[in-house]
C-alpha cells in the first residue's frame, strides 16, 4: 500500500495512489462524470465541472427511504483530464492522473482535520478504489474494513496517546462498533452505576480506581484514582463509536497499560 498521513499548515493530509491498467481519458470519465461516480464514490455526487462550480453529496438509506445527509462543495481546480479538485464541507479532496506505460496513476490527496478519523478514511477510500477498478472493468480483491481500519491505525500511529507536560494522559481512539457496543464490552455483566467500583473494562492494569462519580450509558464514565481523574466518553464516529480516554494527573507511567488495555478492546470489536 502506498498511503502516507502528515500534518501540513495545521491540518491532516491523507495520500493514496493507485496503478490502474486504463488511459488516463477513460479513468477521467470515471472520477467527473456522475453515472461513473455512482460505482464507487461513497455518495451521490452532482456537480457543475468548471472552476468555482458547486458539487453536491447525498447520502440515501434504504431504497425508498428520504435522504439522510446532504452537503455541499465547491470546485477549486478543473484541469481535464489530469486535475480534479473540491470541497466536501471542510475536507479538500485533490484527484490528479499521470499517464504511465501501462495506463495510469490515479493520485488522491484528502486534506481535513480529523486526524483521528484517518483509518476510518484510509480504509473507506481503499474499497472505493477497489470498487474503481470493478468498474473500470478489473478484477479487485474483496477486504474486510474492520482489517483495513485496524491496519491503518497501526500504520499511522493512531493508537498513540498524547502526552502532557504534567503527565496527563489522553488518547482518542476510532473503532469499528457502535457505542453501545464497545460500551457493552467494557461493562461486561456489571452495571455502572454511581458510588460503586468501575466495571473492570474501564481500569487499567496498575490503577486502583475510586467509586464512580459520575455515569451516562453508554456516553460516559468517570472515577477518581490516587493522582487525579480518569474519564471515558464514546460518540458517534465515522464507521463506529470515537472513544477519548483521559486520565489527569502525574499518569506517564500508565501509558503502556492504558494502550494495551485499548488496543485489546479495539481487537474484540474488529473480530
């Protein structure tokens, strides 16, 4: 795979390449043109090909079912048949082609600001290319997300934690579940419930937890330890629950066991 992850001008900038065995003109049709868009861009695209023309997303539900989510975009750079620019809300997806001896490169550089969300789009872009190549008439392997997903947190370090400069801990982790789901797992068979001990799924190894102070299932859990606060919270993601784990206070030392602790949640919920 050839995905490289960066932070340029305060933002996150994804790139991904892929060989493909077509000419660039035929490989242009699928990336502008809508009836092409349709299988394997992840939405429904409209869009006005000049610069400054706008684009329109939509995501559906079921067939038959009223829209769930629309947004907007605009064209920043229209250079036919090799460059290929727009706006998706905040994000900036860039679409450049080079011609090669056996058809094309197809380049994609994704500038946003989630960094945290970047398996998520690694993962959801390499099947969207895979579904390219189907396309464009190739063969393509059939992949798991959840395997992808859990590859590219690996790949780009995201299963790291942010450390303070007095020792607080935070990590922030997408994983391929619903909240209910992960929350779920973390309880176990016990029900959190303020002033009782925290489920064992909410404590790392090393930790001796207070009684829970505060509990919003399946959103949110915290307790004290000796040094300060440790806090849970789980939101919607892009593909799953987003969880974000804090523990304040002198806590550089639990970084390991709080990353083993994560990394093995993250594992039962990929299957």
């Amino acid at each position: 795979m050839t995905e490289t992850l960066s932070s340029e001008n305060g933002r996150t900038v994804l790139r991904m390449r892929r060989e493909l065995r077509h000419p660039v003109e035929k490989v242009w049709r699928a990336i502008s043109e809508p009836k092409h868009l349709a299988g394997w861009f992840p939405a429904a695209v409209e869009l006005d090909l000049r610069v400054d023309g706008p684009v329109t997303f939509t995501f559906e539900g079921e067939p038959g079912a009223p829209v769930d989510l629309r947004s907007h975009g605009v064209i920043r750079a229209y250079e036919p048949p090799s460059v290929l620019e727009y706006t998706w809300g905040v994000e900036v997806l860039r679409w450049e082609l080079t011609p090669t001896a056996d058809g094309c490169t197809l380049h994609l550089t994704a500038t946003y600001d989630d960094r945290s969300g970047s398996a998520s789009f690694a993962g959801g872009w390499t099947l969207c290319f895979d579904a390219l190549e189907r396309l464009l008439g190739d063969t393509a392997p059939e992949r798991d997300y959840r395997v992808l997903h859990e590859h590219f947190v690996k790949v780009f370090g995201l299963d790291e934690a942010q450390v303070a400069a007095d020792g607080e801990l935070r990590f922030e982790r997408q994983l391929v579940q619903p909240k209910e789901a992960v929350w779920e797992r973390l309880a176990g068979a016990q029900t959190a419930t303020v002033g009782t001990p925290p489920p064992a799924g909410f404590v790392a190894k090393g930790i001796e937890p207070g009684p829970v102070t505060a509990v919003e299932e399946p959103l949110r859990l915290v307790y004290p330890w000796s040094g300060g606060e440790v806090t849970w919270t789980l939101r919607d993601g892009n593909g799953g629950a987003r969880l974000v784990l804090t523990q304040t206070g002198p806590a550089a030392d639990y970084r390991t066991p709080w990353h083993d602790a994560i990394e093995f949640l993250a594992a039962e919920l990929a299957g």
